[in-house]
C-alpha cells in the first residue's frame, strides 16, 4: 500500500489549502479503514487533522473542524483536504495516511495509523 | 480531553535497553489503547506497536511495550539498541470521539 500526496506548497494568508492523497495498493472503497491527514510543524509534534470512511462519513479533530473539510474521489482511488483561511500556523508538513479501526478481546474499538505517505511541505506565506 | 506526556528526550549506549514513557493526565491509561511510532530523521513516521503491545509486522521484537495502571503511563522498550534506532518516538491513543491523540514526541539518541 502506498500513499501519495500532492498539492500546492505555498499558500497565501486567509487562502484555502488544498491537498491530494492518491493511494495505490488498496482502494478507498474499503470497508477496513479509514483515509486520514496528520500534520507535523518543522520541529513539531503531530496533529491529527480528521478521517473519512468510504461511506463518505468523517470525524475531525475539534481544533480545526471549523475550517476542515475531507472528501473521498471513489473513481480516481484518491481523498482530499481543505483548509480554508489558512494562516502562518498551517504551515507544516502533510501525511496522509491509512488508519485501521481494531477491535480488542472484550470488542471495544481502537484506532491507529498502519500505513502512512512520505508527507508534503506547505508554507502558508504571502 | 486528555494530554499524553513523554519525555522530550533520552539517550543511550548501543547494545543497551531504553525505557520511553507516555502519561496520561486525566483518565485511565487502559480504557483506551496506546500505539507507538517511530519517526527517523527526515522520514515519515511508520507504526511499531499498536493495542498497547503488538508489534506491527515486520518489527524486530526488540521493540516491546506495555501499560501501567498504577502510574497510568505506557512505555516503549528497546532493547539491544541499535544506531538505527535513533529516531523521534511518538505514543497515541484516541478521546471519545474517536480523534487521535500524540504524544508530544521523544527524541531517542544512541551514542
């Protein structure tokens, strides 16, 4: 399974960040996982930014959910991000990656990342 | 929501065992599963441990974890460490919603 993603790496202030996550190897159609973006700020930590299942269904995180939108393109096996009214703190690198829903002995749910993509560099600058 | 607290950073000698910890500040560490990452410099990250203890495929058992109640922490082990393994280290588990929660990360060095 391989994860791709591409897109602008510069945006402006107050513009819309907008990426694209093809995958190979696996479709999005699956009913197994999830399709996710993370971030990491030069130096920083990472930040899970939200996931989408292939019922179209998605959870983000509450810090961004405002201004976050993820979405599936079923025919071209791909998903997306965007951000709008992006600012200096949006500048990070980008993951997208596969993330697998568990289920423990006593069936509880858990999630994880398994497969990740090699990330992509956007600065938000004018 | 909880925070999830590690070390920022801890070293080692080659050949010796590390013990890397990641607390959790407000509810049990074991209601919730922890998951280990390791990420090499200039790489992405890739997954070593996920369910509190098992090993991705393909991980070197010298990689082990585990959770502990008492100080509500789980801990990433390596033992017999090698210079391969110096790498950023970041422990994860979820909230209720299901929204991933990261450690702040620990820096590993093998000297």
């Amino acid at each position: 399974v391989q994860l791709e993603e591409s897109g602008p790496g510069l945006v402006k202030p107050s513009q819309t960040l907008s990426l694209t996550c093809t995958v190979s190897g696996d479709s999005v159609r699956s009913l197994t996982h999830y399709w996710t973006w993370i971030r990491q700020p030069a130096g920083k930590g990472l930040e899970w930014i939200g996931r989408i299942y292939t019922s179209g269904n998605t959870n983000y995180n509450p810090s961004l959910k405002s201004r976050v939108t993820i979405s599936l393109d079923r025919s071209n096996n791909r998903f997306s991000l965007i951000l709008t009214s992006a600012t200096a703190a949006d500048t990070a690198v980008y993951y997208c990656a596969r993330e697998a829903e568990g289920t423990d002995r006593s069936g509880d749910y858990y999630y994880y990342v398994d497969v990740w993509g090699n990330g992509t560099t956007v600065t938000v600058s004018s | 929501n909880f925070m999830l607290t590690q070390p920022h950073s801890v070293s080692e000698s080659p050949g010796k065992t590390v013990t890397i910890s990641c607390t959790r500040n407000s509810g049990s560490i074991a209601s919730d599963h922890v998951q280990w990452y390791q990420q090499r410099p200039g790489s992405s990250p890739t997954t070593v441990i996920y369910e509190d203890n098992q090993r991705l495929s393909g991980v070197p058992d010298r990689f082990s974890a585990s959770i502990d109640t008492s100080s509500n922490s789980a801990s990433l082990t390596i033992s017999g460490l090698k210079t391969e393994d110096e790498a950023d280290y970041y422990c994860q588990s979820y909230d209720r919603s299901s929204s991933l929660i990261f450690g702040g990360g620990t820096k590993l060095t093998v000297l």
